[in-house]
DNA sequence: ATACTTACTGACCCAACGGTCATTAAGAGA
DNA sequence: TCTCTTAATGACCGTTGGGTCAGTAAGTAT
C-alpha cells in the first residue's frame, strides 16, 4: 500500500492558506513575512500558494479581508434587537464587546493596518467601509437613541462616539507593545463606561 | 576652481544620517525602507552610512531613540513647578500636550514601534522606560496630588492614568490610518478631559 | 611642497526572496 | 483498466538589497 504524496483538495486550500499566512504575516508582518514559510505552514508548496493567490500583496489582502468579515456584525444586530434600557446596554454588551476586541484577532488586522496602511490604501479603505464605519454608526445611532428617550444628555459624545471606543484602542496597543507590563483592560473599561455614563445621564 | 567632491564633516554626519533615515523610515515603515535611499537623502554614499552605523537594524535603533529623547522631559517638568490648580493645569498644559502629541514625530515612532516591536524588544524596553513609564508616573502622582489637596476625589482614575491618555492614543491611530475621513481631536480631547474633571472633581 | 591620515566613494558580492513553469501524479469518468 | 483533466510539486530564474572593501582625495601636520 502506497502512501499518496498529496491529496487534491481543491475546496480547502485556499482558507488553509490564508489561515496559515494570517499566524505568519501575524507574528512578523507583512514585509518580514516568506511566503515559502506561509506555504510551508499550510503543509503546501510555494507553487500552489501562487495557483490560489497571484501575489503575495492579494493573499495579504486576502487575509485582511477574511478576517474581518467573518466577526464585525454581531454587534450591529445586538443594539438594533436589544430591548434593554441604554444604561444597561452600554454596561453589558457594549462592554463585553469593548473587552473582547483586544483580545481577538482583530487585534491583530489592526496592528498590520497600522504598520502597512500607507503602502494598500485600499486596504485601509476596506476596513473603514467594514469595521470603523458601521461601528463608529452604530455607536453615534446607539446615543441618539438614549438621548431621544430622555435617558441621556444631549453631549459631544453624540457627535464623538470616538469618546467610547478610546480605551479599547489603548489597549490593543498596549497589549501588542507591552505585554511584559500588564494592566488590567477590563477595569479600564470599566471605569471609563462609569465615567461616560456619569457625564451623558439625564 | 575646481568644486571639492565632498566635503569631510564627521561631526554633522551621524545627525544628517538620521534625520534622513527618521523620513524614509516614516514614509515606508523600516521592512520597506532601503539604505540606498536613506544615504541618498542624507547626501552621501551608502558607504560612509556603513561607516557610522552598522546594520540598518542599528540605524533603525539610533533614530528611535533621537527622537524620543529629544522631546521627553518638558511635560515632566512643568507638573512638578507649576502653581496652577490641579484642575486649571488639565486643561491647560495637560491638555494642550495631548493635543500636540498625534501631530508631533513621536506619533510616528509610535507607529514604527506598533509595527515592529515585536522583532526588537529592546526598543520597546527603552521606549517604556525613557517615555511610557515616565509619562505614566507623572500623570498619577499629579492625580495623586489633587486628592492629597482636597481637588479630587479618590477614584480609580489614580491607579489607571491611561484613562486619561486614551483618547491621544485614539488620536495618534486615527491620524496614521484614516486621514481622509478628519475627526476633530482637539475637541475629542477636550471634551475627554472635561468628563474626566466632573468624574474626578471633588 | 611633501608625506600622511582617514573620511568618503561606489563598484561589487552574494544570499534571499518573489514568482514561474515543466513535470508529476491524484482521482474522476467511461 | 485505461484515459484525461488538473491539483500539486519543486527546481529554477532574475532581481533586489544589505553589506564590503579597495581605492581616492580632502584636510592636516611638518
């Protein structure tokens, strides 16, 4: 009995791939990053990688994409659908989401962007159309919504959900940075949900 | 009269080398940035750039540090010598070198560090002790302070100085990636600290 | 003037890497 | 069982770019 030294999977290939370039591009960036050592992780010769991918700029892309995609709009649905009162929405899901973020993959998208963004304009681009966007929407339509129910204050922070996110995105960059000295995230956040709440409530 | 080639100034050169390799490495990030064109900008041969630093690694390392040291102890200073009341110095000088950080170089050396910390720890050590650490300890004790006075009321504000960084952070990443979509961090800071105050405040 | 030191040049080296393609063999269909 | 299609391989190619070093000439000392 013979060992076949491959089998033809054409269906999987291509996530394979990408998966195995996401953990490469992820621990080196993307410049750093061979693509005979993508191809290597996903158990592939380089030759096939190229079948599935034209360059190694559109598996990066790729890449982006597919990661992005598969987790932006859970929350969108979840402040359209709840039935919880803003206060307790903000404190709960919100929350939850702000504390998981960092921790995700999309921590990872983000550093890449940042240490990429200016060379894949298009990329950015896509990123804002499919994550800061409609999360930056919701966030403003989520305020709104409290302030036309007379739960919130009329604020800045209508107009700047950027307020709310802030300390997320601190710690993202703390984690990539300064794992070595930890801070505790989630009290962060929860702190600063507390304070924006102390200043927006009616 | 015959136009000497070049001129020997061994003093100036490292300097001019630098500031060179500080622009290249901010347009490209340090992966796609080339010594051919660092020398070039900086007028001299790859050569005599090979003669004052080693690798393009060193290179890398030496213009880090230049520009973190240069602009570090100014804030620390004037928390320590001011005669301003503890709330009247958050929205002043506090403030304002919020608002200057995400328009200044170290916004770029922030960048550089998010993209490659990974692959050189020993920057992102000097940069938290020379920077972060500084800068975070500044911050707490000058909390610290207004509740020793009867300014402020003790919160967790006083452990997590972050929170009142935040929203630079934000700032320093927004202007990196989606300059085309502008957001008014002045007034995101502004409005940031005068939550932080009606939280704080005693 | 002359001899000497060394800052500076730029042609060159070679390993590494993105990308190609002739060849192979897995697996389906008849 | 034989044929045919095409998924998959891996040796190979051309270029790029970090790093070197023999040679040159700017400046200095005598």
């Amino acid at each position: 009995m013979v060992e076949p030294r491959y089998q033809r999977r054409k269906e999987d290939r291509p996530q394979e791939i990408s998966e195995a370039a996401f953990e490469v591009f992820a621990a080196k960036g993307y410049a750093a990053s061979r693509v005979d050592e993508v191809a290597k992780r996903a158990g592939v010769s380089k030759g096939l990688l190229y079948l599935y991918f034209k360059t190694k700029e559109e598996l990066f892309k790729a890449v982006i994409k597919s990661v992005v995609t598969r987790r932006v709009d859970a929350l969108l649905l979840a402040v359209e659908e709840t039935e919880l009162s803003s206060e307790a929405f903000m404190r709960g899901p919100l929350l939850d989401f702000m504390k998981q973020i960092p921790r995700s993959p999309v921590a990872v998208v983000v550093r890449l962007l940042i240490a990429e963004g200016q060379r894949h304009p298009d990329l950015v681009d896509y990123y804002w159309d499919n994550v800061v966007s409609k999360g930056l929407t919701v966030i403003a339509r989520f305020v709104e919504r409290g302030v036309e129910r007379g739960e919130f204050r009329d604020t800045a922070v209508r107009e700047l959900p950027q307020l709310v996110l802030a300390p997320m995105m601190l710690s993202m960059i703390w984690r990539m940075l300064f794992t070595k000295h930890e801070l505790d995230t989630d009290k962060l956040m929860d702190t600063h949900i507390e304070m924006i709440l102390a200043y927006i409530k009616a």
